[in-house]
C-alpha cells in the first residue's frame, strides 16, 4: 500500500507522526527512534518562558493506559529556538515537523508565532488549546472556550502563513461548535484529540498518585473517545484531521482513517516501545498489501481533493 499523502502543500512520506510531549524535540529520540522513516512528529509545547512542569510523579499507569500531569515542561521559546530549531533543520529532512505551541494567555500564542515563524526546521505550528494540565493558567483549556478559540486562531493565521493545526479536547460538549469555530477562524488542519482529565487514587492511602492530583488519560482507553471525536469533527468540517488517541496497532490507524482522519499520531506506544511509530508504518504497508488495498488515502474518509 502506498502510504504518502499531500497535505498543506507538503508530501508526508507516510501517515504516521509522533504526538506532541511524546518525542521531546525529536533529538531526545533520535539514538533509538529513525524519525526519517515517519511521516512527521510534532515538538513538545513550546511556551513563552521555560517550565519546570508540575511536582513528581508526573506519570503513572492503569490498566487502560497512562495518566500524566507533565504540566508543560519545555525550555521556552529562546532555548528552542536556539537549540532545538537548528538540529531539527539539520537532522529531519523527510519527516514533517510540526512545532506545538502553548500559552496561558491568548496573547502568548501570537508571541510564539510572531517568535518562530521566521526559523527553518518545521512545516507548521500545531496550536495546544487542550491541554488539561495547565495549572499555571487554571481554569478550562481555550479549545472549551469559543470566543478565546477564534481569537487565537485568526490571530495566529494572521501571522503566519504556514500551516495552522488547532488541537482539541477529548471532552467538549458541543465538538461540531468548536470544529467549525476553529474552521472559519483559518486553521488548516484539527488535531483531535488531546488527553481527557482524569485521576487515579493510592489503594492504600487514597492520596492522589500523581504529584499535581489529577492528570490527562492517555493510551488505549483513549482510543474509542479519539475515534468519536474525528467521525463527528468529520461532520462538520472539510479541513484535514489528524487522529491521535491509543493508535498502537495498523487497525487503530485504519480506524481513524476510516473515521475521517488523514494523518495518524502516536503517543503512550511510544512510552512502552519507542520505536511503535516505525513499526506502524511497516505494520501498516503489509496491512495494504493483505487486502489489496493500494493507498492509503482510499481508505481516509472525506479526503479534500
Ligand atoms: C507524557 C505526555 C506528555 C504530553 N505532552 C503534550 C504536550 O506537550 N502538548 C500536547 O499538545 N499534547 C501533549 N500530550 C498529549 C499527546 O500529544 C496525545 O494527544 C495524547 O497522549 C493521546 O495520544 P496517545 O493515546 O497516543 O498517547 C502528552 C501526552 C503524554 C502522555
């Protein structure tokens, strides 16, 4: 099966990214992960300044996957651009780059853009609007909160003409609402979905597990919810979608694709084997090949031409 796509006036050699905070900024990967065998990844949030992130333990699992408050830790905008722009612009060259940007004001996602837009090493910015562990910001995520999503989607269209993805929360109320919100205000492409708040408790002390308290589901039992999501997104927009939520297996990202997403992205399998992404391209050729199924975009529901 043919497995390269064109999207957002670029070729992805393949469907298969690595999800935002799961990758690092590639190089932390890179010893063990062959990035240039993947369609892409998409760098850890980068925020204005540099966050520690929240108290430790950060991580812990379940029988349906993995609960995490990372809570945003990255070097901030400088040491980004300063370290990890150069070595991506030197050592991804096939694999498409997406850098995730994260604020707590809707003013520091213009600060971002207007910051990087100039840098080589990336395609696009993928917007974190969702993001559950954000205890800087409080409050809920701006994806849950229309006028903030339109204000800072324009604003950021407005400032860049490379490819905009507005990633989305597993758990809003009225998604198409916020699918054709972020639509009409000029994003290329919606990734869905982020993690879904959730918590797990010590059976002997009934203290939280994580050290922030609550944390963002993540892994298999996210799968159903991200499936949902992009079938419903698909609904209600004609944009691309980038499906993301428990993809391990070729028939995950089958699903997706069947659901209406164009491109797949894989997170907590990579904590478990790091190399889940490249198996997956592989995984999903021979998937191809046994059904006779020869690309992959005849498989991706409601594909734009
Ligand atoms: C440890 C960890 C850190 C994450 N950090 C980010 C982040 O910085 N920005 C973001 O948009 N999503 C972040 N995510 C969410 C993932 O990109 C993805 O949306 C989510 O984990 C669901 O995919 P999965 O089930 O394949 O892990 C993080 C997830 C995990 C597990």
């Amino acid at each position: 099966m043919r497995l390269d796509i064109e999207l957002f006036g670029a070729r992805f050699q393949n469907p298969v990214l690595l999800a935002a905070g799961t990758c690092g900024f590639g190089q932390e990967v890179a010893e063990v992960v062959d990035l240039e065998k993947l369609g892409g990844l998409v760098t850890k949030s980068v925020t204005i300044e540099p966050r520690n992130g929240n108290p430790a333990p950060r991580v812990t699992e379940f029988a349906g996957g993995m609960l995490n408050s990372v809570g945003l830790a990255n070097p901030g905008l400088a040491a980004a651009r300063r370290d990890k722009l150069p070595w991506l612009a030197a050592h991804v060259v096939k694999a498409r780059v997406f850098v995730s940007l994260a604020g707590h004001t809707i003013e520091d996602y213009f600060r971002l853009v207007e910051g990087l837009d100039g840098d080589a090493g990336f395609l696009g910015f993928e917007l974190n609007l969702s993001c559950p562990n954000d205890a800087k910001r409080g409050g809920p995520p701006f994806a849950l909160d229309s006028a903030a999503l339109a204000e800072i989607v324009s604003g950021c269209r407005a400032r860049t003409q490379r490819p905009l993805l507005a990633k989305l929360a597993p758990n809003d109320p009225d998604l198409g609402k916020t699918v054709r919100t972020a639509t009409d205000a000029g994003a290329d492409g919606l990734t869905l979905v982020n993690t879904i708040p959730g918590l797990l408790l010590r059976a002997g002390s009934g203290e939280p597990e994580l050290g922030a308290g609550p944390g963002g589901v993540s892994g298999p039992a996210l799968l159903p919810v991200g499936l949902r999501a992009v079938r419903e997104a698909r609904e209600h927009t004609r944009l691309p979608l980038l499906g993301v939520g428990g993809v391990l297996a070729p028939a995950d990202a089958v699903a997706y694709a069947r659901a209406g997403a164009a491109l797949v992205q894989v997170g907590t399998a990579s904590f478990a084997a790091p190399r889940a992404g490249e198996h997956l391209v592989r995984g999903l050729e021979r998937w191809g090949r046994a059904r006779g199924v020869a690309a992959w975009g005849e498989i991706v529901r409601g594909l734009a031409a």
